[in-house]
C-alpha cells in the first residue's frame, strides 16, 4: 500500500511539472507579444539598423560601450532585410533562446546536472521582470557562461576567446575577464593542457574575431573606439555602481550591516537553518515588489549575504564564486546596477536539496512575474488599464500585442515621418528610429551620455525638423539631459502642434 501510494504521488508530481513546462511556455509565448517601450526596447537593434544601413560603427554614429553585442545581433538577424515586419518579435524569441541556453550551462556549471525542468524554472527565475529586448549585459553573461562551461571542460583557448567576446560587450565585462585571464595563465603556467576539441572551437572562433575586427572597421577606427568607450561620461560613477550601490547611505547602517556580514560567517550555525531561512526568503522576494509599488529592495544587500553564506559552507567550490563575480560585474550599469538576472539562481542553488519544494517554487515565481508584467508594464500602459490591440499593421513591431496609446503613438510618428523628410524624434525613440528606417543623426538615445559627439551634430541638422515628445521632460536636466534637445529648440520654432508631438522647423 505505501508502494502505490508512493508511486501515485509520483505520478502526480510529472503531471504537476508537465503542467508547469505548459505553463512556462505559454509565459514564454506571452513576454514575446506583449507591449512596446518607446526607450530601451529598440536601443540594440537601433544600431543594427544602422549596420544594415551602411553606417559604421563609431564612425557615422555614437555607441559609448564595446562593439561585439552589436556584431552578435547583426550576425544573428543577417537573413532579416532592414525593414523586416517582424523584427522586435524575433529577437525577442531570440533572447528567450539564449537566456535559454544561460539557464542550461549554468546547471552544468554549477549543478553539475541538466533537466529540463530546472533550465526552465531558472530561464524564468533569469528573465525575472526585465523586458524581453536584445541587451548588452545579457550577451556579456552569455558569453562568460559560455567560456565559464569551457573552463570547466579544461578547454583554455575557447575560454580565453569567449571571454575576448564577453569583454567586448560591456565595460563591466573588462573586470571579469581580466580576473578569468589571470586565472588561465596561472592554471596554463601549473599544467599545460591541450584538447582537440577545444581547438575545433577556438581556431574558428579567433578567425571569426579577426574577420569583425575589419569587417566592421574597428582597426580602421580604433581611436574613435577608444575614445567613445572610455569617454569621461562613460567612465563615470564607477565607484557609485559597483561598490557604493551594495551599502547603505548612511555609515551607521552600512557598519551594522558589515558587523551582521562577519557575524553571520563566524557564528557557527547549522546549515538547514540557513536553507530553511532562504527557502522563505525566496518567495518573499517573489512578492516583496507587490507591496512596493513594484521596486524590488534589497537585492544588493541580498547578494553580499549569499557571498558570505557560500564563502561558509562551500568555501571550495569556484565555479560558484566565478558565478558570483560574474554577477557583481554584470551589474555595474547606469541604469540597471542590480544582480538580480543571478539572485534568485543563487537562492536555488542554496536551496536545492529541498526538492519538495520545487514545483511549488516554480509555480509561484510563474504566478508573481506574470502578475507583475501585467500590472507593472515597463514603461508602457498596463494591460489592466488599457485596451490592447495587435499591431499587424506596423513594420518592426508587427505581431506584438500592444496598448492602443502605443499604437496610436507609432502611427502618429509614421506619418510625421511621412510629411517632414529626415525628421528627428526627440528626446529619443530607438524603436521609431528602426521602423522609419530613418538616422540622419549620430545616436538613438539623444541624451548626453549616449551621445559624446552631439555638438558635432548641431550644426549639421540646422534645416532637419525635429518632433518632441510631449510627455516627456526628463531631458532637461541631471543624468539624462539632452543638450542638443534643448540647443535644437532655441533654434527652431514650433510648426505644428499634434497629440503626441510639438513640431519644430526653420
């Protein structure tokens, strides 16, 4: 009797996770269609256009990071003309792919296993609420996921390769693949290792870099590379979002939480204490945002907690600190300084062994982010608050389910672009940039940052008219000013006046 029953709950629970598999792909299928952002969601893809169009990179436009996340997507989209109407939808299906991919070599880095029920429990956990877009920091962690599983493998020059790609993705990426360099020259100088394998990999690898190098004339304009990635604008706030960000702003509360750090890794505590405090934690964070106006708090503090906890109970496993350095270098950004693509991986990882709690896990981090997605759409109108449409109509962004505001927006732009030759959305619509197919000036994003190079424009777009977002005035001032928005105004006179525009000309 026991044995039956033993058998039945089996039986129940490869139901229960056929069920979820279902479910995560309807989830999947669902982050693919659902909305559009006037802001980030077009920003890489902007500048693949670009590429296709004949512009070369640094050259005929502004791009102040490393060039390999753009050579990545242009290669992946060669088959699609520029003017492709399904664009944002199939890269969308293609960072699925690759987030994919992360979630299964993660499993055989630091699990040591694969299943195709914990990739997909992680590819959710990875994706967490961040938009469905091409981004640079995802290719950067997909390239070192990708050299972190090689040296594993003992395959040094395909590491050393991937972590060359990494590393030409984002500034960031430079840290970690340093640290991995210095690592496989200290392993090479112990014992020299050499497996076929690795040079079927390498050698096509290193070929493949050295054809991008000229194809997209990074040789021809390497100072012009060098002085856009490493401008003043681009290297600052290094300090403020890489260390500073993992504290607190008062020295008080960021002692006691130091004095709470070296507490909690010289106390000696049982270990199913801990994993049962983290089995907690996890779907607290899972729900944390929904009590906080949709802002997840704490991650930071969270990560350093997860270092000290690994750092006590599995002092010897490396590949989990690589990970963890990973995830710390990853995070440095302007505008997304957060480790949270590896949370709640870690919680997993730490968690693991607690099996029967897994589908249940699964179910509620599926639950949460959906229900986030929905009622905390980013930046764009919620499904709760909108009517939604799909935009069949529309180049780009054909196929995707959008807000009938964001379709009415688009369309406005369309025509706008129709009557004023050479128009210029400002303060900046990456997206609008790609289905006009239109980029008289050097960047997407017009503000300062973006866009080291922005006085050379001014005086070659004196006779372009240029359309202002009405909604938005984050341009004026602070981090994200954008002075040729501001310069082109004086300039110019208002021409006309539309529902989502106020139009400038001579």
């Amino acid at each position: 009797m026991y044995k039956s029953i033993t058998l039945s709950l089996e039986s129940y629970r490869k139901q229960y996770a056929n069920g979820m598999l279902i479910l995560s792909l309807m989830y999947l299928i669902f982050i693919s269609l659902y909305s559009i952002n006037q802001y980030d969601l077009g920003f890489q893809l902007s500048m693949v256009s670009r590429i296709k169009s004949g512009q070369i990179i640094y050259k005929d436009f502004d791009y102040v990071r490393p060039f390999f996340s753009i050579v990545f997507w242009d290669y992946l989209l060669k088959a699609l003309p520029l003017t492709s109407e399904y664009l944002i939808l199939i890269s969308r299906i293609l960072v699925i792919v690759q987030s994919f991919i992360i979630c299964y070599l993660i499993q055989k880095i630091i699990f040591n296993r694969s299943s195709l029920q914990v990739t997909v429990f992680l590819l959710i956990c990875f994706l967490h609420t961040f938009p469905i877009m091409p981004w640079h920091t995802i290719d950067g962690i997909f390239f070192s996921i990708v050299s972190l599983f090689f040296y594993k493998k003992k395959w040094y020059l395909s590491t050393l390769i991937f972590i060359i790609f990494a590393s030409f993705t984002k500034q960031s990426f430079f840290i970690f693949g340093l640290a991995m360099g210095l690592i496989i020259l200290r392993d090479l100088s112990r014992k020299f290792t050499f497996d076929k394998k690795d040079f079927y990999i390498s050698i096509p690898s290193i070929v493949f870099l050295i054809i991008v190098l000229f194809q997209y004339h990074i040789i021809d304009n390497f100072k012009i590379f060098f002085n856009q990635i490493f401008n003043s604008s681009a290297s600052s706030g290094f300090y403020e979002n890489s260390i500073a960000i993992y504290f607190f702003d008062k020295n008080i509360k960021t002692i006691i939480f130091i004095l709470i750090l070296l507490l909690l890794y010289f106390i000696k505590i049982n270990k199913k204490y801990i994993e049962t405090l983290l089995l907690i934690t996890f779907p607290v964070l899972l729900v944390f945002p929904f009590f906080n106006q949709g802002t997840y708090s704490g991650i930071h503090s969270l990560f350093l907690i997860m270092v000290v906890l690994f750092l006590k109970y599995e002092p010897r496993n490396t590949f989990i600190f690589l990970l963890l350095f990973l995830g710390w270098s990853s995070s440095i950004s302007w505008g997304y300084n957060t480790p949270i693509f590896f949370i709640f991986i870690f919680l997993y990882k730490f968690i693991e062994k607690r099996k029967q709690f897994f589908l249940l896990l699964w179910g509620l981090a599926l639950t949460s982010f959906l229900l986030f997605r929905i009622k905390y759409t980013y930046l764009s109108d919620s499904l709760i608050n909108s009517k939604y449409i799909f935009s069949n109509n529309v180049k780009s962004i054909s196929g995707l389910w959008i807000s009938e505001h964001e379709y009415q927006y688009v369309t406005e732009a369309e025509e706008i672009n129709k009557i004023y030759k050479h128009v210029i959305f400002l303060p900046g619509s990456p997206i609008l940039d790609i289905i006009n197919t239109s980029f008289p000036n050097r960047a997407s994003w017009e503000m300062d940052v973006e866009y080291p190079n922005w006085k050379q424009d001014l005086s070659k777009l004196k006779t372009n008219v240029i359309a202002v977002d009405n909604s938005q005035s984050y341009y004026k001032e602070g981090f994200y000013k954008s002075s040729i928005t501001l310069e082109l105004i004086k300039q110019k006179k208002i021409i006309k006046k539309t529902k989502y525009f106020t139009i400038y000309g001579n």
